[in-house]
C-alpha cells in the first residue's frame, strides 16, 4: 500500500500541522513516511502545500503532477487550483470557506464563482467530500481546529486505528489545546462521505 496525499491551504490554517500528523499516525502503524513543505508567502495568506508519502518502501518525498490519491484542501481556491495534481480516481476532502487572496483583496483579480468551483471539483474527483470544516471547528472551539475537522473526515479512509490518531494530536499539539482539537477530530469523523 503507497498513499499519496497532498495538504493545500493558506498560510496559517494548519497545513503543516496535518502533515505531521498523518505523518506520525503512518509512522507508528509501521509504515516508511516522506514529507516535502512547499511554502509560499505563508505568513502574507499565501499557499502553502505539505507533501505526505507513505507505504511499505518511498524512495522520494515529491508526489509527481496528477499522482495524488487524495487531496485535503483548507479552502476551495486552493482546492481548484491544486486539482491537477489528483490522480485519476483519486479523492478529495474539501473546506467549504472562501480566503479571498492578495489580488483579489486589491481588486486586480477576481475569485471564481464558489458553485463552479465545486462543480469542477466533483466532476474531476472520483470521490469529493465538500463541506464546512470552518462551522465545525468553531463548534469545536476555534477557528484554528479547521486542520483537525478535515483530519478527522480523512482519517475514516485510511486503515490506522483511532487511538493512532488521538496519541499524534496529543504529542503535536500544544497541551492546552489538546481537548479542542481532540473534539474538532471528532467531529469531522462524522462528516457524511
């Protein structure tokens, strides 16, 4: 078994997080793991996109264009735009939430229809979960546990045991945000598929 995911979103939505997380679940289930960050101006809302592979032996760390089993993305721009890089009959976990970028902000560019988005979306993945991770994680308690929603929804289509994934949260995350994150992982876990 060889998985392939790439974590897309904007700078301080947790991407990298994710990507130790799934990370350290794959190792402790015995598998080989590579990770690859590409960051881009992060810290001005720019793209960042985090790179996990695992199986039983991964030469390289790079998932090549249109190899990705499955794409997580933080926001739906960032899900169009990282599209290409899904393989045929791959899948796709998507946030529902709109971050409008720099050239949108400054009026020389203009964010694409949400709807038409969605519908490029199913029409490319051979499965795509779409929903609002955001609601769920201000139910969980902040904003900030968006990375944790969509972690939870993802981690129903991978074969690691739940007690994995809560043992990585609580090593990764800082203590007192343990619980909340705990609570956003569960919550996203029952997203329908």
């Amino acid at each position: 078994m060889e998985n392939n995911i790439l974590i897309a979103g904007v700078g301080g939505q947790g991407t990298i997080l994710a990507g130790k997380i799934i990370s350290s679940v794959a190792l402790m289930a015995g598998y080989e793991i590579k990770v690859s960050e590409i960051h881009g101006m992060s810290q001005r809302g720019g793209s960042v996109v985090t790179q996990v592979r695992f199986g039983e032996q991964i030469a390289s760390p790079i998932i090549t264009e249109g190899s990705a089993d499955t794409i997580i993305a933080f926001e739906l721009l960032e899900a169009l735009r990282i599209l290409p890089e899904l393989k045929k009959g791959g899948q796709m976990i998507v946030n529902e939430q709109t971050i409008p970028p720099m050239p949108v902000l400054t009026g020389t560019a203009v964010y694409p229809e949400p709807e038409e988005i969605k519908k490029r979306i199913s029409a490319h993945a051979a499965k795509a979960i779409l929903f609002d991770a955001l609601a769920l994680a201000l139910t969980a308690g902040a904003a900030q546990a968006v990375n944790l929603v969509l972690l939870g929804c993802f981690s129903r289509l991978l074969p690691m045991k739940e007690n994995l994934w809560h043992e990585a949260i609580k090593s990764l995350v800082k203590p007192q945000f343990v619980e909340m994150n705990l609570r956003a992982f569960n919550l996203g876990q029952k997203v329908n598929s």
